[in-house]
C-alpha cells in the first residue's frame, strides 16, 4: 500500500507538470 500511495504522489506530480507545461505553451502561442 505504501508503494501505491508514492506511485499516485508521482504520478499526481507529473499530471500537475504536463498540465503546467501545456498550459504554459498554450499561453506562449497565443
């Protein structure tokens, strides 16, 4: 469970990433 937990903080993290990134390009390109 332990493992589990880590892997949805990761993955949340990495979501929150692309997402701040593609909103950011969008941003740039407009």
């Amino acid at each position: 469970m332990e493992f589990f937990t880590a892997g949805v903080g990761v993955l949340k993290t990495f979501v929150t990433a692309i997402g701040a990134g593609l909103g950011a390009w969008g941003v740039i390109n407009l």
